[in-house]
C-alpha cells in the first residue's frame, strides 16, 4: 500500500513540486524560497483523504496501549497527519515523543500566573526535541535509498541525526562550528558513528558550506530546510492538545535558533485547526538571546518582512545563529497567531535556567529563554493572570554541564552581565562544597546552606 499523500508547495511563490523532485539543497528553483509539506486532499471536505477528527482522537489513544514500534512512538502515533512515505514500514524510529507535561507550580506563583506548563522535549533518546523530527526525515532518507545524510549543527541536530542514521544503517556527516558546541552534543555524534568535522566557523559558514556540498555529491540534507523535519516536528503539538482535552493552551512559547522548531508547531496547530481537531489555534511566541536575535530585529524594522543576518554571539550555543534559515515561516506563525518576538539576556538565560532546575525539570539553556521569555511578557502584562501558558523546553540539562557548573560556581557571569540580578543569582547558586569527611563537617555544610 502506498501511504504517500504529499507534495511539497514553495513557501515564497507557491510552486507545487512532487516530494521526490526537490533540488538537494530544499530550495525552490524558481525563487529560492524554502518547501512545505502540503496535503492536497485534506481540503476535499467529503473526500476520501480528509482525516477525520473524532475517529483520529480515539484511534491515537488506542495507540498508546499498542506494542508495535510505530505506534509506540509519539511521533508516528500520529502518522494520518504526515503521510510522507511509500510505506510506513520504512520509518525509523527510537520510540521519540509522548513527552512529559509537567506542571510549574513555584514559577506560575512567582509570576501570578494559575497554569504554566513545561514540555519537555529534552526527554527524547538523544535528549532534544530533534528526534521528533530527525524521525520524520531520515525516514524519507532511507526510503528514497540514500547512502549517506548530513547536517550542519549547533549539536542537537547532529546528535539525533547520528543515532537514527546509525538505527538505519546509514553514514552520517556531521560539520560543526569548532569550539562553539557543548561537550554532551559532540560526544553523541562520536558515540553513534558519525563523521564529524569542525569547522573554523560558526553554524552560518557550516550550514553553506554543506548546502554546497549536497548540490555535488548524492549525500540527503537533514537541516530543517528539509521539509520532512518539519512534519515530526509539529507533532509536539498534537501531544499538548491531546494533553489538554483538544482544548489548546493559550500560549506557547518556543526558543529562536534557525525557526524550524516554531515554524513546525505553527504548522501542527494549524492543521488541527483546519481539520477541525482543535476550535482556535494558541498564541505563539518565539523568544531569541540578545546576542542571537535576528528575528526579533526583523520584527522590529519590519514586522517580519525582511531579515537582516548577523554575527551571532550567545553562550546559548545551540541558538548561535544569525542566518536562520525558516525566518520567513516563523515569522508567519507568529504573526497569523498575534504571538511576541522577544530577545533575553545571558543572565536571564541564566537565571531562569536555574529556576527551572530548582522545581526539579532542568533544561539546556536555550530551553531557558523560553521561562526568561514569559517574565518579560508578563512583566509588560502582555499576559493575563488566566492564561494557560506552555513553555517548550527544546534540550535536557546534561547536554551542557559546563554551563551549569559555572554558573553555580559562579564563574558564568561577568560583574557587567550579572549587574542588577545580585540577589536572584545568590539565591539560585548551589556550589558544590569540599568539607572534611567527617559527619560534623557535612553537618556543618547544611546549616551554612540553609543560612
Ligand atoms: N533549543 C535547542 C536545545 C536547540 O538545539 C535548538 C536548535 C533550538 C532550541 C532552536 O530551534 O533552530 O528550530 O529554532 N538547534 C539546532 C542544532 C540549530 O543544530 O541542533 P530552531
């Protein structure tokens, strides 16, 4: 049976191509633009591909229950909703997805909020939220006979691209900016085999110079400028209307980095909405560094029309990126769901990292601008009291240990950046102390501690 339903529509000049047609880089031949995964019979009302939602809803839950693999995965649970394969038997999976809600109750009252919520896509198999959509992709890889895939990275990319492709039996190329990637991120790569180089540049110089690359050699791209990414990627979106009932939130907020993440959970609600799986679509907000916010300047000049690249600079690393790639999809979603495009500090990166891990949840730092994020939303009272708010959490705190030590070392921050934040860093920081190894002397640690 073949269960391929799409085609691909250029995002810029509306171009529709079959799947199998695009150039190897994603662009559109006549305009340069980037594709979207689009699926034409969905919008035959009475026609025989148009999902139905009441039968959907009650089909994925049964799903959960199932010991298939397929079914087991939170990705593929949902797979009605991205037929991009001949056969589904093709996929790849690590069992990605079906990741935890975790309510916040100390940062909600902090904010005079009644419901914030986390996402934690950082509770992945390779701990980001890219495996939702490295499944998706490195699916259509395998499928289309590829031999070899690759990316570019800020290193969570690279590390869900390395383990699928090695699950697949594929070789993986990984080109990373040197220096630049947490040590968690480059281990994974080595770990599952791929060929990794740095580079002496960042992940802008990376990300062209593999587009050059693939246009010469028979190697698949697994960047988000490939489409298919993006279709594992919306799915997160279906587990948190899922999670609430189909009644969805009224605010999500996701970190910036090259916009595929954001401009994939847009597309997932508004499939559900125009499906009629869900009544209204969220508020979506996307929240840059300071040293990395090209879309937020674009906002700025233009209400995202344009972008103006930069030279990123962030201890974010996995959102050092001044050139992202899907501006023009991200800045759709947020302007179709009247979300904010809003830029933090690297201390309040810093410190909300450190208030998500002390209600026990952790996260990789580009996962904390989102928290930073809706403190500054709030603070404007751009956010009512009422409002259920959804923070995505993109990585797991273990992929960049060194950021957390320092911080409670407190070696992170300079006197410059930690200026008028004195007091929530003292209150956050818990260095690990060296005492005798005595009980009065560990005894005595507790009580200094709880001074
Ligand atoms: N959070 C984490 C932990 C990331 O690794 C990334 C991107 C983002 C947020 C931003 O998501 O790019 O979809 O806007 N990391 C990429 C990588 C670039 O190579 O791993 P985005």
């Amino acid at each position: 049976m073949n269960d391929n339903l799409h085609q691909l529509r250029c995002f810029g000049c509306g171009a529709r191509i079959a799947g199998a047609d695009a150039q190897p880089d994603f662009r559109c031949a006549q305009c340069g633009d980037l594709f979207e995964v689009d699926y034409p019979g969905w919008l035959q009302r009475r026609g025989p591909d148009r999902p139905n939602p009441g039968a959907l809803k009650w089909l994925w839950r049964e799903r959960r229950m199932s010991s298939e693999a397929l079914d087991q995965s939170g990705v593929w649970r949902f797979r009605e909703l991205l037929p991009i394969l001949n056969s589904f038997g093709n996929a790849v999976t690590l069992r990605e997805g079906n990741t935890p809600l975790y309510h916040l109750p100390r940062a909600a009252k902090a904010l005079g909020i009644d419901q914030l919520y986390a996402k934690h896509q950082g509770m992945n198999p390779t701990a980001s939220f890219k495996d939702t959509g490295m499944t998706s992709a490195l699916s259509v890889a395998r499928e289309r006979g590829f031999e070899w895939v690759a990316c570019a990275s800020t290193g969570n990319t690279s590390a869900a691209m390395a383990a699928y492709a090695a699950r697949a039996g594929l070789r993986s190329l990984v080109l990373i900016p040197e220096g630049k990637i947490a040590w968690g991120k480059l281990s994974q790569a080595m770990d599952y085999g791929a060929v990794t180089c740095q580079l002496k540049t960042d992940f802008d110089g990376c990300l062209k110079v593999l587009t050059e690359i693939v246009r010469t050699s028979p190697i698949y791209l697994l960047n988000s400028v490939n489409p298919y990414r993006l279709e594992g990627q919306k799915t997160p979106a279906f587990e948190i209307a899922e999670a609430f009932d189909w009644n969805v939130p009224d605010h999500i907020i996701v970190p910036g980095g090259n916009l595929g993440n954001s401009s994939a959970l847009g597309k997932g609600f508004r499939e559900m909405h125009e499906l009629g799986l869900v009544a209204r679509m969220p508020r979506i907000s996307v929240v840059q560094a300071e040293g990395a916010n090209p879309l937020v300047r674009s906002f700025a000049a233009s209400n995202g029309a344009s972008i103006e690249p930069l030279e990123a600079n962030t201890r974010a690393t996995a959102i050092r990126i001044g050139n992202p790639a899907s501006w023009r999809k991200a800045a759709r979603v947020i302007n179709d769901t009247h979300g904010w495009c809003i830029d933090v500090t690297e201390a309040e990166i810093a410190i909300a990292k450190a208030e998500l891990g002390s209600e026990g949840l952790g996260c990789e730092p580009a996962s904390a601008v989102t928290l930073a994020g809706l403190k500054k939303l709030r603070a404007k009272t751009l956010i009512a009291p009422s409002d259920v708010v959804v923070l995505v959490l993109t990585g797991h705190t273990l992929k960049d240990a060194d950021y957390t030590i320092d911080f409670h070392r407190g070696t992170f921050l300079s006197e410059e950046e930690a200026a008028g934040h004195e007091k929530e860093i003292a209150a956050l920081r818990r260095n690990a102390v060296v005492v005798d190894a005595t009980p009065d002397a560990v005894l005595a640690a507790m009580e200094d501690a709880r001074a």
